[in-house]
C-alpha cells in the first residue's frame, strides 16, 4: 500500500479504517429483490398507503410509493433469459429515473427442475451480504418465483442476518382490463413473520423455552414503546424461560402463574392484529402452565405478594412432590438431562425431609439446616455401599431397602456431576449410560410415592470423639465445652478407662460413652485395631447429626486414632468440627485438681454457630 504524501497514517490503521467503512457501507445497504415476467405490461395504476402512480411494472410504482426513507439503494432483479430481453429494459431505465442508480440483473434459468431451482436460490443467495435489509417485491415472475423468494427471504434472515423491511405484491388479477382502478400493492411482510412465530410456539411446545416467544413479543414492545401490557407479558415470558431452563421449580411456578394470568387478561390489541392466531396461542400459553403451577398458593392474592413471601409459602407436601416429578417427567421426555438429574437429586432430598416431618423448612440450606442434614444422611448410606472394606471393617450391615437407595443415589450423583461439571475429568462422558436406565427405573416406582424411606444415617444427635491419657480433665473440659453432645467415644488405654464414668459424671454428662482401649498407647495401635475401631465405632458415626472431635489430649497413637475416627466420619458424609483445649494451669495442679473447665479453641465453626470459645 502507497502512504500518500504527507500522511502518517501507517498502512495497518489505513486498512483498518478502510475495513470499518465497508462494514459501515454494507450495514446502511437496502436492497430491493424483485423477479421480471417476460412480457411487456401496459402501463397500470397501483396504490399504496393512500397514494397512487402509474406504472408498467409494479416494482417501479413501489419504489415511487414508498416513503423516502424507506427507498432501498440496490435494486436486484432475477431475470430468466426472455425476461432479460423482454422487461428488463424497462425496470433498468424506470431505477435509473426514480433512484438515480443502476438496477443490476441477477441471470437465472427457468426454474423448471429441481436443479434449476437449486441454481436460482444459489445465485440470488451469493448477492446478498450479511446485515443488510432487503424489500421484496413478489409481483412478476413465472408462478413459482414467489414460492422460491418466499424461501430465500426466510433463509437470509435466519443464517445471514438479514432484516426484512417489507414484502410486497401487486394485486393486479381480479380487476377488468380497462379499469382504471388502482391495484392495491399490499405487504406480506407478516407472512415472513409468520413462520417465527410457528417456529417459537414449537420450541416452546418440544422443549420448554419461551424464550423465542419472548423475543417475538419483544419486538411488538418496541414498536409501542408505551404498551405497558406487552412490557408485562414479555416479562413474564423472559421470567419462565429462565426458570424453565434453570431448572428453578419453584421459581417456575411463581413465573407461569405470571404467565397465565397475564394471557388470561387477554392480549392488548397491538399484540393481536400482528401474533397469527393469537387466540391460540394464548390459550396454548395458559393450558401448558398448569403443569409448572402450583396448588400451594391463593392465586388471587398471588400477583400482590412479594416472590420471596410466595416462595416461603410453599411446604414439601405430597402435592408440591408431585407437580415437581410432573416436571422431572417433563424433562426426561425432551431429554434435558441435566436438568432433569439435577432436580431429581433435589427432589429426593425433598422427599425425605417430607416424610421426616420437616417438609415445612425444606428450603433451609444452611450448613446445619434440613436440606443440609438430609443431604448427609443420603450420602452417609451411599458411601457405606461404597465401602469396599466389606462388613467386618465397617460394622454395619445394609438391608437390601437401603443397598437398593444407595446404589440409586450413587448411581443418580455420578451422573449429575459428569453433566453439571460438564465432563470435566479423563475419562469422556458416556452417552446414554446403563446406569441412566437404572436410575430411570428407580424413578418410576419413586415418583408415585409408594416407595418407603429407609434410615439414611443421624438423627441420634452430636457425637463428641476424644483421647484420655493419665489426666480425667480433659474429658471433663471436653464434655463441658462441646454443647448439646448425646454421646462420646473415648480412645484410652487400659489404665485412664476407668476414670471415664467418674469424669462424665463431674461434667454432669448423661448420654452414652464407648470407650475403645488401645493396647499399647505409647507403641501399638496396630493395623488390626485400627480395623476394630473402625468396626466398633461405624454405628455411632454414621447414627450423629455431627460430630465434634477433640485434638488434646493423650498419646500421638491415641490422637492418630482420634484423627482416624474423624477421618471415617467425613467417609460417612457426617459434618465434623475440631477443637483444642487449653488449661494454663501447672501440670502439678491439672492432676491434683483435674475437674476444672479449660479454655476451647475452635479450628471448624459450624455455620450458625454463634458460641464464643470460652
């Protein structure tokens, strides 16, 4: 590229800017598509918008017609080889006379095969590029050119992006010869529009989304800015098509009611005159919510409570169960995996708060709230069906009820978890998996509540896991700093066990103790006891709500059996807490007065836990 004199533009910033001025020039492009006849017309007088012109051909009255601001500044025309003799002339010099630029043929066969029709859509498909608008004129032509611009107009607004400005056709059948009435130029633009809306009802009817239908409606808001009855609907709809495609139940049920009641009001009429078959549509709208809506609510007060109000109205019931397996149906039928895996395992959840009698706070998602603590004692079976350790080393023996809910939830959480974390891991996601079907399976006997729940695990209260060496207090510190502890298991030798009853006493501590005694505290605690342990303590762990685990005191074998414990807690999905204990005092006075409450520093917090250290 030659720098012109003068300048210091470099050459890359030049071809930048020339770049942008072409993009800018084919965004500002309007391009009338018209197709030519191949006989001469005698010179006819066409109306538009209240004004009329004379013309022989229907595409040059339109372009006198149209306002100014709506004129394209290219004109195509599809010329078959007679046209291009015959009429084309005539289009060529009428351009030139109204718009002051050169009309440009587009030479294309006759269209009589299916590869010549081929060959046209190709031909007039290359003189498009994208981001232009384009206005049609269907008028003339051999019969089966509307049928093919018709086809090409939806095909360069999809893939190419390109806007459709108008459609029109000139009525010019149905009047006598020599009437000098004028033949009205009509727009067909809505014809183009209409398969959008075909399009978007199918979406919505095949997966859900309302999202196209809000897009379209979108559209209506913006040519009446101050419709506020169109600016409610759009909203609704954008508002269910992310709750639906979220997978947000609740959410969605607050969102379809919007929905319904706002199509239940009827459409205003900027809405009607332009959404074909709007009737339908609405009523289609309005049937297909009642399956995302929910029984819970009073639907008159609904539209005057706040979401968050709505939301806490909703309890875990057998209604709320089943509108939402309703909805998991939905998305297994369209499979929408993870969306439907997902809620699943959400549901599940739900089921057993609902069937424990906790269904009314089954929105608690704290670390210590209902769904938290359920979602553990689901995991807590699951990991015992994932011990391969065998039964002597855990201890617990599972009923066949509970193999069968375990094998599910590990199946039904492997399979959310490669689609949610989106196949983040070595081995590729499996397409339609055996374990899907299995999960399928299990669903179709748990989605009809028939299925009893068994014990997940819990429910039997705080655990509190400590050593004892040679000095009771430490226990005794432990029992009284650990709140609301229903039991202990105490790692000790042979010589501190029987101080445990004496100090759970002094700290006033009524539940139950298992003492494990490790043989040799100061050089055992082989691999064989730890398996007796582990043996002995399973039920306990897997039985508490949480467990608090005391790091002081003891030998390092005891502590290491102490971490041990804690370690098969975690493997058992149950939440655990570790603290240390501090006693200032001299060792002398720790043994000779050991019943004195120490110092607790906490190194886990439960969330919600608002006890200070003391």
């Amino acid at each position: 590229m030659t720098q012109l004199p003068g300048s210091r533009i470099c050459p890359s910033l030049l071809g930048i800017a020339v770049l942008r001025l072409a993009i800018r020039d084919i965004a500002m492009q309007h391009i009338l598509l018209t197709a030519l006849g191949t006989g001469q017309r005698r010179s006819t007088v066409y109306g538009l918008h209240g004004s009329t012109v004379e013309e022989p051909l229907a595409p040059l009255a339109l372009l006198r017609l149209l306002p100014q601001e709506a004129r394209p500044n290219r004109v195509l025309a599809l010329c078959t080889k007679v046209a291009k003799a015959t009429t084309w002339p005539t289009l060529a010099d009428g351009v030139r006379t109204i718009l002051g630029i050169e009309a440009e043929p587009l030479d294309i066969p006759d269209g009589r095969t299916e590869d010549e029709i081929r060959q046209i859509v190709e031909i007039a498909a290359a003189a498009f590029p994208e981001g232009v608008k384009l206005t049609l004129d269907l008028t003339h032509g051999y019969r089966n050119i509307p049928f093919i611009t018709y086809a090409l107009a939806l095909y360069l607004k999809s893939l190419r992006g390109i806007e459709i400005r108008g459609a029109y056709y000139g009525m010019v059948e149905g009047f006598d010869r020599d009437s000098k009435e004028p033949r009205p130029i009509v727009d067909l633009r809505s014809l183009l529009e209409l398969p959008e809306w075909f399009h978007a009802v199918r979406v919505f009817r095949e997966t859900g989304s309302t999202g196209p239908l809000a897009g379209l409606m979108r559209g209506l808001r913006s040519e009446s800015p101050q419709n506020i009855e169109v600016d409610a609907i759009v909203t609704s709809l954008e508002k269910m098509s992310f709750t639906y495609e979220a997978g947000l139940p609740v959410e969605l049920a607050y969102a379809a009611e919007q929905v319904a009641s706002s199509f239940a009001k009827g459409l205003p009429t900027t809405a009607t005159t332009q959404i074909p078959l709007a009737d339908q549509v609405s009523q289609l709208l309005i049937d297909s919510c009642q399956i995302f809506q929910t029984k819970a609510v009073d639907h008159e007060v609904l539209p005057n409570k706040k979401e968050a109000e709505w939301k806490s109205d909703i309890a875990a019931d057998d209604d709320e169960l089943h509108r939402q397996a309703n909805l998991i149906d939905l998305y297994l039928s369209r499979s929408q995996l993870p969306l439907a895996l997902g809620m699943l395992r959400e549901w599940v959840v739900s089921l057993l708060l609902a069937r424990t009698g906790r269904g009314a706070k089954w929105l608690d998602a704290s670390w210590n709230g209902t769904r938290s603590t359920a979602e553990r004692r689901l995991g807590a079976l699951a990991a015992l069906q994932r011990d391969k350790t065998g039964r002597t080393a855990s201890g617990i023996t599972l009923t066949e009820e509970q193999k069968l809910w375990a094998i599910f939830w590990n199946q039904l959480a492997d399979l959310r978890n490669e689609l949610h974390h989106h196949g983040m891991k070595k081995m590729p996601v499996r397409y339609n998996p055996p374990e899907l079907q299995k999960v399928k399976e299990f669903w179709s006997k748990l989605r009809d509540l028939q299925l009893a729940v068994p014990e997940f695990g819990g429910g039997h209260g705080r655990l509190l896991i400590t050593a004892l060496g040679t000095t009771p207090g430490v226990l005794f510190s432990a029992l009284c700093n650990a709140d609301d502890v229903a039991r202990c298991i105490i790692v000790c030798s042979e010589q501190s066990q029987p101080s445990v009853s004496e100090a759970a006493k002094q700290a006033g501590f009524q539940g139950d103790c298992k003492a494990l005694v490790i043989s040799d505290p100061h050089g055992g605690y082989t691999e064989d006891e730890q398996q007796r342990f582990r043996a002995e303590a399973s039920r306990w762990l897997l039985e508490s709500d949480d467990i608090f685990v005391n790091l002081t005191g003891g030998t390092t074998l005891m502590g290491m059996a102490v971490q041990h414990l804690m370690d098969r807690g975690r493997d058992l999905n149950r939440p655990c807490f570790r603290f240390v204990l501090i006693d200032r005092r001299p060792p002398e006075q720790q043994r000779s007065e050991p019943y004195i409450k120490g110092e607790i520093r906490r190194l886990d917090k439960p969330e919600g836990d608002d006890h200070a250290d003391n």
